[in-house]
C-alpha cells in the first residue's frame, strides 16, 4: 500500500540533504514511480554521490518508459531551483537524465527544449522520517543526535570511526602534495617543513611556513653538517636576530649577514612572531633552535622513518636537547633558571599525530604500497589518546577513546560532520534518521 502524506503538499522547511538521503538509500514509496508526463518510472542503480561539482548523483540507471538510461541525477527542493543555480548554462547537467524533486512546480526542459523527465517525491516520504531529520537539525545540543547516541549500537560506532580515521589521515596527507611538488618530490625536505610547521603549533604555524620559504630548503641542506650554520640561517631568516645584545646571537648574526649575500636571502620581520600568552617552552626562538638541531642530528631523516615500525622508536628522532646558551634562556637577551631544553612528550606525540602518520600514509599512497598506509594508521594506535575539549565532552556521551586513532577519528567527526550538519552523510546520523 502506497505510503501516503496526510498533505497534498507539504511544507519543505528541510534541506536538499534529506532528499540526497532519501534518493542514495531510496527510502520513499517506489510502487508506481512517474515522472510528472506519466511514464513508469523504476530505478535500477541510483548512482554514487557526487559532493564535487556538477550533478547530485553519478553513474544512474534507470529504466523510464521502455528505455534504460544511464547518466546523472540531479535533486533539488523545487523544480524551479534548476532554472535559480543556473544549471541550464552549465554542460555538466546536459547528461541528466532524471530530475528529482520535492515539489514540481515548473517545467524544465533540456537546450533543445524537450523536458527533463521529472520524479516528484512529495506525497512518497514517510513522515516519521521528515520528523526525525528536523529533530536532528532543530535542536541546540554539543551534536545534532546527543539524545539520541546512546541508542547507537557498537559495531555502528567502531565502523564509523575507522571510516572517520581514514578520512582524517587522507584529509592531512592531500595537504602535501603541493607541498611535496614545491619542494622537488624531495622527502626529506618535505620531512623537516611538515615539522617545521607543527613546531609552531597553531600560534606561530605561519611564522614557521614563512621561514622555511623564505629560507628555502635547498640552502638549508647545503649547510645540514653544521649545526652552526643551520642556526645562523633560520634564526637571522626569523629576524630575531636583530638588536640582540648577548655574545651567542651577534656570533649568529655575523654568521648570518655572510650567508643572506651568499645566497642573497631576504630576512622575516620580528613582528611576524608572537609571544604572549604562550608557554615560555613554546617560544619561537626555542622552538627554532630545536628544529636547527633536529635537522643537524637527524641526516637521511625520512629514510630512518620508514625503515622503523615501532612508534616508541620513531619518538628518538624528536628526543632533542639544547645546550649551551639555551639552558639558561628561552629567548635572546633574557636570562632564565638554569634547566635543559628538550621537546616534550606530549609535543612529540603531536608531532607523530600531525606529520609523521600523514607523511607515511601520503607515501603509501604515492606508491601504492598498501602496507605503508597501514603502517600510519598502527602509529596512531600506538600513540596516546589526546585530551581536549572535544574529546571531553565525546566521553561524557559514553564514547571511550583507546589511543589517538580514535581520537583523531572524533575529532574528525566533529569538525567535518556534527558541526556542519551532514548528519545524513554520517553513518550513525543516517541510521537515527531510518531507525
């Protein structure tokens, strides 16, 4: 028996995302499927969801009248929001072949003016199911289904944090790969920039990109035997060299003004960093003089990361300490306890987190060698599970994260789904929705 509104029209206060569910799963009454001139309709492959640009669906199939066609399906509230996109001025939509709609309330034809064959679906949706997708959108918890999560089964759960891992690690690695042309497919150098830039966290991420542009790696390598030089490069490239009073910096900053004309360099500005309201640890010129030992000590670095398996030995590469003038200073100039500067555990694992995993899994996938992403994903699960806020208030939903895999899963998630309202996209949102 037909599935039947108790309105002959009702009223669409919903997005075009419930009908991209509802076409993807096909979840509305599909006895005696019309188009709007009346001919059968049966769709025998709805296509594959296209969140690029262009149609809505990919790759269809489906049988109208006598004749099976295969091309795209496109899906909108009305049928007029054709006409309002300006789909009739784009060639891409000259291969769709079926038009999904809500309510029809114009006719739409193709550039040699035959009509679009046209598929309303307004008296064919479930009500229960309109009903439950506003409750996800209308509401004004940490997430759309915070009410509704603890009626999510486990197995629904673990399948969908290995698909938001995946997704988040191919997310991280793709930002490489200009990187990775820029810096000549060197993997090295796109080893030592990738920690550069998280050396910098998120407060001085810029100033960190900028430096090594600015520098270039090329003349940063050619220099990589002497810690020295390595010094005298990225600290006079900072800028931070200027107006310095101690005896170390002014030996830098000779240093420097010899290799900027060697290699007619164009320095940063000191107001390009930032200080304040950051740990003394976290300080620029610290976190620069690390990075300068880590590239000095660590030679051929990105071949050490994958001939080593284990996380815990992975970790050796970022074990730097400094000595010297950096025991009792955390900037140029002003002088502190006495205390060996090295990178902190939690740090390290961040590093791990955001550089070495995306870089072994965009390796794997520049080679298609399987058991490198893998490789990446075993990192994560070796690494600890990170705390913040996010994964805080995950907890108090009764979700429980074993390592930084399920973290970064989350964490991902949140961003990319719960915050955008995709929750038809999101397994667990989609399953709330058809339950």
């Amino acid at each position: 028996m037909p599935i039947v509104s108790k309105y002959s029209k009702r009223k669409h206060d919903f997005k075009e995302d419930l009908l991209h569910y509802v076409w993807k799963f096909q979840k509305f009454d599909q006895s005696n499927l019309r188009t709007t001139e009346g001919e059968k309709i049966i769709v025998q492959k709805p296509g594959y969801h296209n969140h690029n640009a262009g149609p809505d669906f990919l790759e269809a199939v489906v049988k109208i009248g006598d004749k099976v066609w295969m091309g795209s399906v496109e899906i909108h509230i009305k049928s007029k929001d054709w006409i309002l996109h300006k789909h009739q001025h784009d060639k891409a939509y000259n291969n769709v072949i079926l038009h999904v709609v809500f309510e029809h309330d114009k006719e739409i034809r193709y550039s040699n003016s035959v009509p679009i064959p046209t598929l309303e679906l307004n008296k064919r949706i479930q009500d229960p199911l309109i009903q439950k997708y506003k409750e996800l959108m209308l509401n004004e918890e940490w997430i759309a289904c915070a009410k509704q999560f603890h009626k999510i089964d486990n197995l629904t759960l673990i399948s969908t944090l290995d698909k938001m891992l995946i997704s988040r690690i191919e997310q991280k690695s793709m930002r490489l790969e200009g990187l990775f042309q820029k810096l000549n497919s060197d993997w090295d150098a796109l080893t030592y920039a990738t920690i550069a830039r998280y050396f910098g966290l998120n407060v001085n991420a810029a100033g960190f990109e900028r430096l090594i542009d600015c520098t270039g790696f090329e003349v940063i390598l050619k220099n990589k035997h002497d810690l020295f030089k390595i010094e005298a490069l990225l600290f006079g490239q900072s800028g931070l060299l200027e107006n310095t009073k101690d005896e170390y910096p002014r030996k830098l900053k000779n240093e420097y003004d010899f290799l900027s004309k060697k290699y007619r360099l164009q320095r940063m500005q000191p107001y390009e960093w930032k200080f304040s309201r950051m740990r003394p640890s976290n300080f620029p010129g610290l976190r620069i003089a690390q990075l300068a030992k880590l590239i000095f000590q660590n030679q051929r670095c990105f071949s050490k990361i994958i001939e080593t398996d284990a996380a815990v030995e992975m970790k050796k590469f970022f074990k730097i300490e400094l000595n010297g003038y950096w025991n009792t200073h955390y900037r140029f100039d002003k002088e502190s306890h006495l205390k060996v500067k090295k990178i902190g555990e939690s740090t390290i694992d961040l590093l791990m987190i955001n550089v070495i995993a995306p870089l072994l899994f965009f390796y794997g996938m520049r080679t298609n060698k399987y058991e490198i992403k893998e490789k990446a994903i075993g990192i994560l699960r070796q690494i600890p599970k990170e705390r913040n806020k996010v994964i805080r208030s995950w907890e108090k939903l009764g979700v429980r994260s074993m390592h930084a895999a399920d973290t970064q899963a989350l964490i991902y998630m949140k961003k990319e789904y719960c915050d955008q309202f995709k929750c038809l996209e999101c397994p667990i949102g989609s399953r709330i929705v058809s339950s």
